[in-house]
C-alpha cells in the first residue's frame, strides 16, 4: 500500500515539476513578446513626436507672409569668410 502511495507521490511531483517548468517557460516568453511591444509603442510615439515637432515647423513657415520670403540673409547658403 505504502509503494503505491509513494509511486502516486513521485507521479504527482513529476506533473507538478512538468507544469512548474511549463509556466516557467511561459512567462519568459510573455515577458520578451512583452519587451518587444514595449519597444514597438516606444517607436510609435516618437514617430507621433517627430510628426507633431515637423508640423510645427511647417505652421513656422506656412506663417510667414510671402513678402517676407524675400528677405533672406545674404549669406544663408554659403558659411561666412
């Protein structure tokens, strides 16, 4: 009687070693799909910044009144001697 309860046992802990290593396994792979998403909305909102600071700079110049596109430095290209 004792041998089955201990063969039950030794069963038992080898389900529950299988399903620990499982999970185990499990979570590292929902923390990396998770780095990996963070790392992709991260992108995303410093593309949204990039768009926002751009459309901020057109508005800059899309305010300015066309006759004053013509008052341009005179050295605006080239660098100075």
């Amino acid at each position: 009687m004792t041998r089955y309860a201990l063969i039950a046992a030794l069963v038992a802990c080898l389900g529950l070693g299988g399903a620990a290593s499982y999970l185990w396994h499990r979570n590292a792979t929902l923390r990396a799909e998770n780095d990996a998403l963070s790392i992709r909305v991260n992108g995303c909102s410093a593309r949204i910044q990039n768009i926002i600071k751009d459309m901020r700079s057109d508005n800059e110049i899309d305010a300015i009144p066309d006759d004053g596109l013509r008052d341009v430095p005179s050295g605006w290209l080239l660098p100075s001697p």
